[in-house]
C-alpha cells in the first residue's frame, strides 16, 4: 500500500497540524499518510489530532532530528 | 412523599441504578457532540494576531465548531490588507529583542533598550516589526494571514463588532468579505454560553 506523503520539515505550530488536516482530505479512508516534520512540538500534537479527530496515528518515530508519523484515514 | 417506604426504596433503586448508568451515559453524550469553541479577539498588532488565529485554526482542524468575535483593536485582523499590522517593544518588557540575522553569538543577544530610547527614535516600531517578520519567517512561523486563511477554509465563523466598526469609523468595506456577520454582546453570549471551550484574547 502506497501512503500519500506530506513533508512538513522546517514549519512550526500549527503548520504541521493544518497541512496534515488537508492531506488527510485527499486520502481515502483506510489509507495512510506520512507526515515529515520537524517541529518537536508535533509528537505531543500529532497524538492529540489523532485522537480528537478519530484517525489512527499508526506510528510516531524520530531520525535525526526529523519525526515522521504515519496516519490512517478512519473517518 | 418520602413518608412512603415504597416510594423510599424506589428512589433508592433509581438513585443507585443512576450512579451506575449515568457516567456513561454522560460519556457517550459527550463523545457525540462536536465541541465548540468562541473566542474574543481584543488585540490588533502583529504579535497579538496569533493567539485567535492559531487557537481557532486549529481547532477547525480537529473537527470543533469555531466562532471568532473580533472587537476593538482585534477589528484590525479583518482588515482586507494585514501588512500593515505592527509589533511594538515600547512598554513591554516580555519581549525579547534579538537580531534575526549574523553569527550565532549576535542574535542570541538580547538587545535591552530603555523605553524612553525607543520612544523618541523614529520608526523604532517600524524597525522591531520588520525584524519580528524576519524572525517569524526564519523560524518556520506561519504568516498571520495563512492562518486567517486556514480559519476561513476551516469553516471558522468570523464576527465583526458592529459598534466598534461605527465607534472606529471602518465600514464592512474594510473588512474581507468571509465576516459574514457583524453583531453585538447579546448575539455572542450565547453562543459563548453553548460553547466548551470560551477565551478572551
């Protein structure tokens, strides 16, 4: 399964959150999305947007200094 | 009434038989309704148009319904143009003042200039507002008018203060055509009164 991917490195609160909502628009349920970022900020954020808005945050890891999240559409 | 035992031990049973159902029933009332979220927007310099922007950007993007009340000084983030929205050391000593640019050792110097300094240069206020824009944009910050974009695209319901925009001589003109309504206290309140989450920026 192919995952549609957002790179969101070097953008700041809550830049990652607003262009992760809009990615998730273009996706289907059940599929994923990856997010890149760099805000450290966002581990806390993405977990929170997550679950506020009822997707599942698949995975949340860290190389180097760049955190990369992979959501699946549920709803 | 309570002089009735069978009455007495009915409440009883309905008062345990509560206890046990209610917080979930509450929960489930709960996870089904879509929070709300107001928020009074006061303040009109570059600084202070974060705060609402931001809050109700992304609450729009968690899914919350979202009102913005913009009033007094807060009127100028409907302004059409937001370039001209400023930042100002002057009086405010919760600012840092560090250079957006040169070696590292230059901008972690946090330049202290006395009030009375920056009250008599000229264009001081000019000066930290481009240097505050060099920074934002340095540091990956979203313009003030992305984030007014994203609360429009989010479906965030911005109100004008129709007696600010009278008392400031602005007319609905001035302000983008996304303000779809302008109103007073009494049309805000009770939206704020069904709302969750109620802030006063």
């Amino acid at each position: 399964m192919s995952a549609a991917v957002l790179d969101a490195k070097g953008l700041n609160c809550p830049l990652p959150i607003l262009k992760a909502k809009k990615a998730l628009q273009g996706v289907a349920p059940g599929e994923l999305l990856e997010v890149y970022a760099t805000d450290p900020g966002a581990v806390k954020d993405f977990e929170a947007f997550c679950r506020q808005t009822g997707n599942e945050l698949m995975a949340s890891t860290q190389e180097a200094n760049v955190f990369k999240f992979v959501i699946k559409r549920i709803k | 009434m309570g002089a009735n035992p069978d009455n007495a031990l009915l409440d009883d049973l309905i008062r345990r038989r509560l206890d046990e159902i209610l917080p979930q029933k509450l929960a489930e009332l709960r996870a089904q309704k879509t929070p709300a979220m107001t928020i009074i927007a006061t303040k009109g310099t570059l600084d202070w148009a974060y705060p609402p922007f931001i809050l109700a950007s992304t609450a729009a993007a968690l899914g919350w319904n979202v009102s913005v009340f913009f009033t007094f000084y807060g009127l100028n983030l409907l302004k059409k143009d937001l370039s001209d929205l400023k930042v100002s050391p002057l009086g405010n000593p919760g600012m840092p003042m560090k250079m957006p640019f040169g070696p590292e050792w230059f901008k972690h110097i946090n330049w202290n200039i006395p009030n009375a300094v920056q009250a008599v240069v000229p264009g001081f206020e000019t000066l930290a507002t481009t240097l505050m824009k060099q920074t934002i944009h340095n540091k990956g910050v979203a313009e003030v008018e992305e984030l007014r974009s994203a609360c429009v695209e989010g479906g965030v319901n911005l109100i004008g203060c129709q007696m600010t925009v009278d008392l400031f001589g602005f007319t609905h003109d001035d302000f983008i055509p996304e303000v779809k309504e302008y109103c007073g206290a009494a049309t805000f309140l009770p939206m704020a009164r069904d709302a969750d989450v109620s802030l006063f920026i």
